[in-house]
C-alpha cells in the first residue's frame, strides 16, 4: 500500500503484529493523529511498603535475576553516554551469560559503542531492536538481515508515544547514571562520567515494569534534584565504570572553518531574519554538524542589529548556545541531550538551562511538546529528494548507519524548517530524484540549503514571499538536483532483496518507509 | 606507445581513484573494481576506466581501480597518467601532450 510520501509499504507488514499485536496503519500526511486520543499503557509495579535501607545490589548479574527477566522480554537503555557507553553492553553481557534469549533492546538510540550486540545478533539471542540510531557492525548485520525481526527505527518523539501507548513493552529498564542514591534518585551531574541531562531514560524509569539504575558513583541519599525518581527504581547496582567521559562529551564541538559551511550557514541566518518569526522572543533549535552549529555565530550579529533576544533554544545543547546565552542573547536553555564538555558545565551552573524529559521536548502524543511551539529549527541530511523528503538513515549502499534522532519531531513543530546540507558530498549527489529511505517527510521540511543555491517548498510560499521581499535568490529543488547530477552522474538504483530488515516509523507511529536486506553488488 | 612496466596513479583520498595498470600478453582487459559507491556508480565507473582504456588503445592489461569517490574527470585523467608511466613516458619525457591526452 502506497503511503502519504509515495512509498510501497508491505500489507503484510500491517498486521504481522511488530506493533506489540496492534495493526499498523501506513503514514497519512504531518499532524494525522492531532485531536485522537491515545490510553497509556501503565507498568506492572511491585509495591515496597515496608521500610527499607537500600536497593543496592551487589552486581549486574543479581539485578538481572532479581527483576524477572526471562526470554523473550524487552530490555531498554538511554544513549546520553553516546560513543563512551559501557552499560549496553555489560548489561548484555550478563543476559547472554545467564542464557536469557529471543530479546528486544528497545534503546532511546545505539552507536558504534555497541558492536558486540552485533554477535548477539547473528547468534539469535537478540531477535528485536527498536531504537532511533543504529551504525556500525550493528548496522550492518541488520541490513545484511541477520536480525530475526524487522528492527524499529523511531523519532526521540515517536519513542515516547510508542512507549507511553504500549506500541513496545518494556520488562526491565537499565538506566545508566552518572551519580544514584542507594534508593535510585539519580543525575547526570557529579560524578566520574557526567553527562549532563538523563531525559530520554525518563520514559522508561516510568513505564518499565523494572527499573534498574546503574551508577559508578553513589552519593548520600537523597540525590536532589534528581532526573530519574528513586520512586520508579527497583534495584541500584555500582559498578566500576559506566563509560569513557572522554568519548560521553566530546572537548568542545568544533566550530567549522570550513568556508563552504560558512557560507551555508551565513545564509541559513539571513533566511531566518527574512522571517516574520525572526522577532524578540523567538524560539531555536540547531543541530551539531558543522554548518547547523555555525548558525549560531552569523545570528549573533543580526540579533544585535536588529536589538532582538531569543526567548528559547532546545535540543541537544552545545556550547555555542551557552555562550550565547551568556552575552545575554538567550533568555533560557531547555535541555534534552548534551554533546560537550561546555554544555554539561552550563547545566551544572547555569540556573536558567533546564533539562527536560524527551516526552517535553519531542513528544507527539502528549499535550504539546517544547517542539510544537518552535519557531525555527535548523538540521543536517544525508539526503533530500525533490519532494524534500530527507533522508538520515541508510548510507549511499543501503546500509543502516544513522538516526532519525530529534529530526522528524522538530521539522514537524517548527514553524521553520531548515535543512543545511552541501549539494555533493564526494560522488553522492546529497540532492536528489527520490531518497533512499524516507526518515523526515517532505511535508515537514520547509527551507533547503546547499553551497549551489537554496530552495523552499512550494506547500510554504509564505517563506517565499519573505525570501522574494528580501531579495534572496531561491530555485526549484529540481534545478538543484540536476545541478548535483551534472556534476557526479546520475547513480543508479541500490539492489535490494525482498526482505524488509528496517521499519520507520513516522512520529504518529505510522509507517513511513521501510528498509529491505541489500544485496551484494554485482557488476 | 605500449604499455612496458606497471603504471599506478592516483591516491587512496578520499574523491580521488588509484589505477594500477599492468602489462599483460593477452586475454583482454582484466579488471578488479572496489569503490566506496560501488552501488549507486561502479556500473559508471567500470564504463568509464573501460572507455579510457579503448581511447588509448589498451587491449591486454590487468587493471585494478580503487575508487573512493572520484568524479569521471579524475577517472579519466587518473587512467590515462597510470598509463603513460606504464609506457614510461615519464622517464624519457614522451607524454603525447595535446590530443590524445584530453
């Protein structure tokens, strides 16, 4: 059946029961499900009523036993340790060891930290995946169908609204936190491996029916302020080391020197102030490639100019958005994720930068996210057709290597969407006649912006009528692929097999695309 | 002009190719292609060094291309410099400069 954004979605797919036993229905277009009621799915919880001293387990592999776990459940974890994580796979670890099988990992994201859950893959113990990114040998087996069913691949947002509807059950969360007390009040601050904000475990320290948190460094009770409720925790373990810091926050996200990304970015900022939402007391979210980031240093000056603040910046935070703030630009900072060093010192700091849960910052289902009221976001792709639709989820061969992350959540709330992206990267035509897979839809996606030009989507010509009054040049995206094409060929189709390995889902938890197995090239 | 020694041009950078051309008695045209967009372009690439070859009158030689993105003007320009050093231009200076080399 062919959905909102053109693509061949399975009818078996429907009703194969992937969706906890619920039939899914196929993408219908941006905002489908605004008005519907959902009914959240509550965990099953043990009630600890008599007094208690401590959760505190001695090891991971007791936590494991103590919390039921057995085969076939769904195991969750948090990505706010990113590439420095320890926790999956330890936790894994003692799973397989125990002979504990058939098990999902639904996971607010995985990254290349994780390619031994690749072995556990190809030897069957790991038979579901759900999660927004998956890279690495991961990636690979999975796209080579190896997995036993098709993986999950949600939006942040989407994540939420699958947990909270009970799209995906979990039996055991194993949350991973920098500082926990010994009854599971836990932060992401003052401990070895800080990593600033816990929101996207939040979700599921609510809806798990067990919830595990595992800390390097326990601290006196109680842990307050704390990100993840000590009322939600069954079971504390200590153990040596949750992650690498140096890998958890990377020293300083680099700003680009990059002139080409310069330029990019330059014009970025000139479209936003062309807006009528460029206004005091706007609203901002930026990505942290290289020429999202540099958004940040040509606002700056036009702020100035035009004697303007911005009320709000959400998102992953870096520390161009903290300084910012600092110079007075920036009324507060709302935090789902930190990506360096610089933002986790502001949190640590900084009273008017907040963390927030991921159901606050991205979630469709509840009653308005931080992301519905966005006036501007401005995000990266590896790909972008000539419906705008982008793709950050398969590489140039066909193999999952990315996430949907925050991307389809914000492009969808903000009232300006901006993709940034060079029209070429190598031989890849990044602007193009039909993405490889669709991760945002082109109905949420409203500014595209190359070093060869820029284009809007003809659904918002109330954006071309401010570039038009403004005196910025724009073209049809057709112009600007076959531009792309004259310069490196046009490529030819990937090769697939019939198997699906890889389901988007849009936000709404309908399907936008999936991902087939790929087949080796043959000349 | 006849290919003498293995001729080799190019780098393993990205958006660039290296070519290794060498000298063979007979059986044709011996390719081996690895790409980093083998998928979406090595049908092109392939094309391409073959095309390359032609125009310059290769008929037997075991060619190795290991692209890592290159446009098809650094293919062609990267088969014909591998090549010309195979024939030893490069020693006694007899590029054909103008013409054949475009």
């Amino acid at each position: 059946m062919k959905n909102a954004v053109g693509r061949e979605i399975p009818e078996e797919l429907l009703n194969s029961g992937l969706r906890n036993g619920k039939g899914y229905e196929v993408y219908q277009g941006k905002g489908y499900r605004d008005g519907k009621y959902i009914k959240k799915q509550g965990p099953t919880t043990k009630i600890y009523q008599k007094p208690s001293e401590s959760k505190i387990l001695p090891s991971i592999r007791e936590a494991v036993i103590k919390s039921g776990l057995k085969d076939g459940m769904t195991v969750s974890f948090h990505h706010h340790f990113r590439d420095g994580d320890y926790i999956v796979n330890m936790v894994m670890k003692e799973i397989v060891d125990l002979g504990i099988k058939d098990i999902t990992i639904a996971a607010s994201s995985l990254g290349s930290a994780h390619d031994p859950i690749a072995d556990y893959i190809e030897q069957g113990i790991v038979t579901g995946i759900q999660t927004s990114g998956i890279r690495g040998r991961m990636g690979d087996v999975v796209s080579h169908g190896k997995l036993k069913t098709p993986a999950i691949l949600r939006s942040h947002g989407g994540r939420v609204r699958a947990v909270e509807e009970g799209d995906v059950h979990i039996d055991v969360a194993f949350i991973g936190a920098p500082t926990c007390d010994e009854y599971g009040n836990a932060r992401a601050l003052g401990g070895k491996s800080d990593c600033g904000v816990l929101s996207y475990a939040v979700p599921d320290s609510e809806y798990a029916d067990k919830v595990v948190v595992i800390t390097d460094t326990l601290v006196p009770y109680p842990n307050f302020p704390a990100s993840i409720h000590g009322i939600n925790v069954d079971y504390v373990v200590k153990v040596d080391e949750i992650g690498n810091p140096k890998k958890i926050a990377s020293a300083a996200a680099r700003m680009t020197q990059n002139p080409r990304d310069l330029m990019m970015a330059e014009n970025v900022a000139k479209i936003m102030t062309s807006t009528p939402w460029f206004k005091d007391g706007f609203s901002f979210q930026t990505g942290a490639g290289g020429p999202s980031l540099a958004v940040n240093r040509f606002l700056e000056p036009l702020m100035v100019e035009r004697g303007i603040k911005m009320a709000w910046a959400i998102g992953g935070i870096t520390g161009p958005i903290c300084e910012l703030q600092r110079k007075g630009l920036v009324g507060k900072i709302i935090d789902v994720q930190d990506f360096d060093v610089a933002a986790i010192e502001d949190i640590r700091t900084n009273p008017n930068h907040y963390e927030m849960t991921a159901s606050e910052y991205a979630n469709p289902a509840n009653k308005g996210a931080f992301v519905n009221k966005l006036d501007f976001v401005v995000l990266a792709a590896l790909e972008v057709d000539i419906d705008f639709n982008v793709n950050v989820i398969t590489g140039s061969d066909g193999v999952l290597r990315g996430a949907p992350g925050g991307h389809p959540d914000t492009a969808e709330g903000a009232k300006c969407c901006i993709i940034v992206t060079p029209l070429t990267r190598g031989r890849m035509a990044t602007i193009c006649e039909k993405v490889v897979t669709v991760t945002t839809p082109g109905d949420c996606v409203d500014v595209v912006v190359t070093d060869y030009g820029l284009s809007v989507n003809p659904k918002r010509q109330d954006i071309i009528e401010c570039l038009d009054k403004a005196g910025i040049k724009h073209v049809p995206i057709k112009e600007l692929q076959e531009k792309a094409y004259s310069m490196v060929g046009k490529p030819d189709d990937l090769q697939w097999k019939d198997k699906v390995v890889a389901i988007l889902e849009a936000r709404d938890g309908t399907i936008l695309d999936v991902v087939r197995e790929i087949k080796p090239y043959e000349m | 002009m006849e290919l003498k020694a293995v001729g080799t041009a190019g780098t393993l950078e990205s958006s660039d190719v290296m070519i290794t051309i060498e000298p063979t008695k007979s059986g044709g045209i011996d390719l081996s292609l690895e790409s980093s967009v083998i998928n979406q372009y090595g049908r092109q690439i392939k094309a391409q060094v073959l095309d390359s070859l032609k125009r310059l009158g290769v008929e037997n030689a075991k060619v190795i291309v290991n692209d890592h993105g290159a446009l098809d003007c650094t293919i062609k320009a990267r088969v014909e410099c591998a090549y010309y050093r195979g024939c030893q231009c490069d020693v006694d200076g007899t590029y054909p400069w103008g013409g054949v080399i475009r």
